[in-house]
C-alpha cells in the first residue's frame, strides 16, 4: 500500500497535489502522510485513549438564555456557570440558541461541498503557492519529519473587509461570496455575544476581551475538505494542534473531530444547528490560564468524506494581549506574558509540530 522507500517525492511535491486526486486517481498512500501505527498493538493503544463514556460529554450551552434580558436570573446564572465550567475543564463547547438558522448553517456546507465537487482545473483557479496560506491547496509545507494532513482546504480572509483578496474566493458554486459573507456578518455577531458571556462567567467587565481583541480583530474563514481514506488507521484528517488563534467557531457535517480532555480523545458529536466554540492560545492567554486552549484532532474515514468550516478569530494584527488584571491573585498568580502577533509564534511551532504556548508563559 505505502510506496517503496526508495524515490520518495518531498513534502513540496506531494503538497502541489491535491489530496482529492490521489483518492480520485486511487494513487498510492504517500509516505508522508502516514502518521500512525497501524496493526493490533496500535488499535489497542489508540482504542483505549478514545473515550467511550456516554457521562462525560462535551458541554452544550445555550447561548440565547445568555444574551436574553427577559431569562430569569437563576437560568441566567446557571448557564453562566456552566459556561464557565465547559471553559475552564473542557476549553470547548457546544453553543445553540446562536441565532443562525439550521437552515443557513446547511446552506455553507452545501456551497462548500459544491467547490470541493468541482474539476480539479476550476478549483486550481483559486490556488495558493505551497509556501502561503490563503487560497486553495494543503497546509504551507511543515517541517521536515512531519507528516501532511489527509485533507485540502480553502482559506480566505473574510474580516475586516480590506484584508478580503477577492481573487481567491470562488465564482462557483454562484451562491458562494454572498453565503459567506453572510456568514461572516453572523459570526461577528456571535463573537460578540461569545466574548461578552465569557467575560460575564468570569466577573469581569462585559467588554473586557472585545478591547483586547479589537474593533478589527480579523475572522479568517477555513474550509476543510477531508476525503475518504483507504487507510484511517495510519492517516489523520488534521494532526493534534491547538489554535492559535483568539478562538474557533466550528461547522462540521459528520463527525471526525476530536478534543483531547486528561489523556482521552473525546468525538465532536454532530448536533443539528450546534457550532463548536473552541479556546485557542490566546484565550487561555487572557484568562490567565483559567480558559484551557484544547489539543484536538480530526481522523478520516474509509466510509464517509467530510466537509468542516473553522472560523478563526484572532486580536488585532500588532495588539498586546495579555491576562486580565482581575484574574491574577494570590491563588492564581500572573501565569502568561503580555505577547503581540502571538499568532505568528504558533505557527512557527506548529509547522514543527509541537505548541507554542510554553512561549508566553512567565
Ligand atoms: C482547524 C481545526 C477542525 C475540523 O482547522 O484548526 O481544528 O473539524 N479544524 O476541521
Ligand atoms: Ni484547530
């Protein structure tokens, strides 16, 4: 199945291939996306780490009681917490009651699968170079040693308006710039309710992580295209990482996502209308660690393929960002640096594939 260790083409090859056509041109798995063990030791290993508890589920959290005035307090109150308890242990949760109509969330991924469906040369139009990040194509070449992702995407800029490079959003399917623009107007307004109920769970000042972040923190849309895979037990759709970003607002269709909470693997189940809200590095930054900034993975399936959308919201390019002043106690004390484009230090780290966070931290 894997190909013969002779002869093997680098990481800048393969990348300039789609891994839509190896599966469309049944080619041979590709050495460097193998990234497991296969065989019964490794199923038992990897089996035993993925949990199977039906108890210990990831938090849904209903975001309308939040911002509702009319919510009696004590509801009110016990949503808060709960928030802020799915923060502080899981780092993720499940937001309902965002506003954004079941409807509208089937509408993006119906123009999003309609892009991945299309030829091959109608996608290239919109491709990005090996070496950069929006456009379509795989991740920017990772260090060497590290394994590729089972999956393509396509990246694009979507907030502030005058970072948008029109040129790589698609023409086809016709619907797709003005869904995503819709899209984008949503997700600005559920980050704002987001962050405002964040800094509520923790008695902080409403707008408290709204300044940190900035009038014009940047929402980077990310459409991932997993593909069927004939080998799951030796690929990863995306390997364990965690964003770098402020936070993420995931859309999946099927399952494949993962959180990693202890040492157990737990699936992102698919719930009709539910968005992921993930903490990433610059939250756990702000919160002074009190917000856990999750490691999570995708796997791929033999059965089925998989479309997800990730929206990163991220402070304010050159903004410093620190913990909040009324999160540093003596119980707690000051755990992080202020940092400034932290963003770009993830990403440095997660192309050798490991975390960045141990940077910021006092
Ligand atoms: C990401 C990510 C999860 C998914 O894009 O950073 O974690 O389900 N995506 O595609
Ligand atoms: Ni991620």
């Amino acid at each position: 199945m894997a190909e013969a260790a002779d002869s093997l083409p680098p990481a800048e090859v393969l990348l300039s291939k789609r891994v839509q056509e190896l599966v469309i041109n049944q080619e041979e798995l590709p050495h460097l996306y193998i990234c497991r063990k296969s065989g019964e030791a490794a199923d038992e290993e990897q089996e035993e780490n993925v949990s199977s508890d039906p108890l210990s589920q990831i938090p849904v959290i209903d975001l309308s009681i939040l911002s509702a005035s009319s919510s009696p307090s004590s509801e009110h109150d016990g949503e808060l917490q709960k928030l802020r308890l799915a923060l502080s242990s899981w780092g993720c949760f499940l937001a309902t009651g965002h506003g954004i109509p079941s409807s509208f969330l089937d509408e993006i991924v119906r123009v999003g699968r309609e892009f991945f469906e299309q030829p091959m040369e109608e996608k290239r139009k919109l491709e990005k170079g090996v070496e950069e990040f929006e456009g379509y194509g795989g991740d920017p070449v990772p260090a060497k040693g590290q394994p590729l992702d089972w999956s393509d995407r396509l990246f694009l800029d979507v907030y502030p308006e005058d970072r948008r490079k029109l040129k790589f959003w698609p023409e086809n399917p016709p619907s797709f710039r003005d869904v995503l623009q819709e899209y984008t107007v949503k997700m600005r307004v559920m980050t704002e309710a987001i962050s405002k109920a964040m800094a509520k769970s923790l008695d902080l000042q409403e707008d408290c992580f709204l300044i940190q972040f900035g009038e014009k923190a940047p929402l980077q849309a990310r459409f991932n295209y997993y593909s069927k895979c004939p080998r799951p037990d030796l690929v990863l759709g995306l390997k364990p990482h965690a964003d770098g970003s402020g936070y993420t607002i995931i859309l999946q269709d099927v399952e494949g996502l993962q959180v990693l909470k202890g040492d157990k693997w737990f699936t992102v189940p698919t719930i009709s209308g539910a968005l992921l809200v993930l903490m990433a590095d610059q939250m756990e930054i702000m919160t002074n660690g009190v917000f856990k900034s999750p490691v999570h993975r995708v796997l791929s399936s033999s059965e089925r393929d998989r479309i997800s959308l990730a929206v990163f919201y991220t402070p304010e390019p050159n903004k410093e960002i620190g913990p909040e002043e009324a999160l540093m106690t003596k119980e707690r004390p000051k755990a992080y640096k202020t940092v400034k484009d932290y963003a770009d230090v993830h990403w440095d780290y997660y192309q050798q594939g490991s975390r960045a966070i141990h940077v910021a931290k006092v």
